[in-house]
C-alpha cells in the first residue's frame, strides 16, 4: 500500500498528556522528523482556534477545531460548518431549564452566559477560562456558532437536545458535552482537509483517545488509538500505541515513514519499547 502523506493528531490526552499545558519534548522532535519527511501534520480538536498549543520549531500544516466545524490552514479556510441559529436557540434555552450555563464558540472567540464548576473545569482542559459577557445574545444573533460547551451529564443529553433538529451531542469527558452541526464530527473535516491536499484516505493515519476522535480513525487509511484511550476507541482502531503520558508518539517516525499501512498497525499492535 502507499506510504503515508498526512497525519492527524487529537490534542488532550493524545499529543499532550491529560492535566499539562504543552508536548513533551520528545512528542515535539518526533512531529519534526515527520515534517522533515514532508509528511502533513494536521491537529484536530474540539478547542478553539484560540486555545491552540504551541508546538516549538513546527509548522502544523492544518487544523481541525471545534471538532471538525472550523477547519484552515494558515489564515485560509478550508471548510465551516456552523450550528444552525435556531438550534442554538433551543439549545441555550434547554440547558437553562436544567440550570446549566453554557459556552457558545465562534471564530474568533468564546464567550458564556454564565459559569459552574463542570464548565470551569472543562475548559481549562484547554487553558481557556469562562468568560461570561453581557454580549451573549448579540453573538448568538450575528455570528456562526461551530460549537456549544456545558457541564452535564449522561443523563442529560436528551432533555438538551429536546427539538433539536441539526446538532448533536459529542464528548470524551463523562462531565461535559461538545455540541456540534449533525453533519459535523472529525471525520468530516479530515475528508475536507483530504480534499483539499487532493489526497486519499489510504495514504492518512490518525490518533486518537476519546470517543469524539471515532469517526476520524474511520476517516483514516489507519486510526490509532492511545493506549490511555476510550475502551470503544480501543475496540474500533486499527492500532493501539502506548499512552500519552508515556510519550507513545514518539514511536509514530519508526512506524509511519515510510512503509506499507499494514506496517503501522502491526507496530503499534505490538507492545511498545521502554522509553527510559
């Protein structure tokens, strides 16, 4: 099969280990040799564009946010798919029956309409902080909202999603939601951004950890999943490598450059080398 020409990496609990703020290092070097190899590197995640993480010496060459919603590359836009305004009007309307503030997102900025510990919590995953502003409803009325944030549980999502007819519920977090366009998902902004390269999916790999990144493992020639990663990530990947706390990605420049896909997922099948 072809070697791989573009990588797509999940940000939290995938380049960057669960609780800090930047890559290791090792995570860093590694990224670089697979740009030296003129292999694409590709973030996707359900951060803002403003809540990237600096990656030292690296050139990331596109980035998926808001689960896929917002996609660009360098200041040029590759795809944008907002949250139909009346949804999120209903939205914003069902999690305040249930005493949830939430979070709306838009290009360039995030802002609430209040705050609660879940919400506080789940955004400093991302090193964001709430910020509740008395311009909420004007945004909601005059920008393109990609993603909705709050604090909630599983119990939860069907009253939130109560005449709800184009969005849906994404998470990796069992105390919080990405509410996202129906037809959203990582797996749609791959196949845009593979579009775009005007490459094919056999020549992708990706990784991953929760279960918002399923559909961009299916998107992929090869999805890995972290070795920190869901059980139901686990089950569906094609690969699962070490996890992100012990620098698994380091590995993905032995495994991913070059040689046959079937190569990489028997790589990352086997157990990894220690890595003292």
């Amino acid at each position: 099969m072809s070697d791989i020409k573009i990588a797509f990496f999940d940000i939290d609990g995938t380049l960057i280990d669960m609780g800090k703020q930047y890559p290791s290092e090792n995570t860093q070097r590694a990224l670089m040799k697979l740009k030296k190899k003129n292999i694409l590197i590709c973030l996707a995640t359900d951060r803002s564009p403003m809540a990237l993480p600096h990656l030292e010496g690296i050139c990331v060459d596109a980035v998926l946010t808001y689960n896929g919603s917002y996609c660009f590359e360098q200041q040029q836009m590759i795809f944008s798919n907002p949250i139909p305004r009346n949804d999120v009007k209903t939205i914003i309307e069902n999690a305040s029956s249930i005493s949830r503030p939430v979070m709306i997102a838009a290009k360039d900025k995030m802002v609430a309409n209040g705050k609660d510990a879940d919400l506080v919590e789940y955004t400093a995953f991302g090193g964001l902080e709430v910020v509740v502003s008395k311009d909420f409803e004007k945004l909601v009325e005059s920008e393109n909202i990609y993603q909705i944030m709050l604090g909630c549980r599983a119990e939860d999502y069907r009253h939130l999603m109560k005449n709800v007819q184009n969005a849906k519920i994404t998470a990796w977090w069992d105390r919080a939601v990405d509410i996202i366009p129906l037809s959203g998902g990582k797996g749609l902004g791959v196949r845009k951004v593979l579009e775009y390269y005007h490459l094919d999916s056999s020549k992708a790999i990706a990784f991953g950890d929760g279960n918002n990144d399923m559909d961009m493992l299916r998107a992929v020639g090869v999805g890995i999943a972290m070795g920190n990663a869901s059980e139901e990530l686990k089950q569906m990947a094609d690969g699962v490598c070490g996890s992100a706390a012990e620098d698994a990605l380091r590995w993905t420049v032995r495994v991913s450059v070059p040689g046959s896909m079937a190569a990489t997922v028997q790589a990352y099948s086997q157990p990894q080398p220690s890595l003292t």
